[in-house]
C-alpha cells in the first residue's frame, strides 16, 4: 500500500520514517504559505479603498488558478520528484513576472490618501 508516494511497509524502518519526515516538510510550508495566503486575501479584499480590493483579487485569481493546477496536472506526475520541480519552475516562471508587472502597475495607478473617520466615544 503507498501514501502520498511512500510505501507503507517502509514507515516501520528508519528509512521509512526519514521519508515520511521528508514528505511533511515538504508539505507543511506549502500548507502554511496557502493558508497565509488565504489570511492575506481576506484582510486586503474588504480594504476601504476598492482599488486595493480589485488588484488583491486579481492577484488571488493568477495565485490560486496555478496553485490549484498543480493538484489537477500534478495528479498524474509519477513518484519523482523532478515532476514538482519543473512544475514550480513553469509556475514560477508565470507569476514572477506576472506580478512583477502588477506592481508596476500598482505604482503607476493613481492613489489618494483616504480620510479616517474619527471613531465615536460615548461617554456615560
């Protein structure tokens, strides 16, 4: 029986255990950079000023759309790890610079300060 690429007869031996080991930590940051994503999205999506909301949008769209494709192309990727290497180069190759050029944009982009309301105290 294998999960995810590890034969589990293996998990009882020393080896077995470095693999299973080496599998989590190759996981786990993924995880952790998703989730963070996730958290970032939120937080600059509802952003008062709608502009901010548009580009992180957008920036979730390029993230997310070839993250994800790495679960659909990546289901038929054989056991070596030279699959998810060259997948993360071509997925870096495409939002490196894609994003590059959004930042340019965003400098380029005309921006005002926003007035801050002044918070309402009620004094009894």
């Amino acid at each position: 029986m294998v999960l995810a690429g590890i034969p589990l007869i293996m998990a009882g031996s020393a080896s077995g255990k470095g693999m299973i080991l080496a599998t989590a930590a190759a996981i786990i940051p993924i995880v952790l950079w998703f989730g963070g994503s996730m958290l970032l999205y939120a937080l600059n999506k509802h952003h008062p000023n709608p502009k901010v909301g548009h580009y992180t949008q957008w920036a979730a769209y390029r993230y997310y759309a070839v993250t994800g494709s790495l679960i659909v192309i990546g289901t038929f990727f054989p056991a070596d790890v030279r699959y998810y290497l060259a997948f993360w180069a071509f997925a870096a190759g495409i939002l490196v610079p894609w994003s590059i050029w959004e930042i340019i944009k965003i400098q380029r982009d005309t921006w005002a300060d926003m007035p801050v309301p002044e918070p309402h105290h009620e004094f009894h």
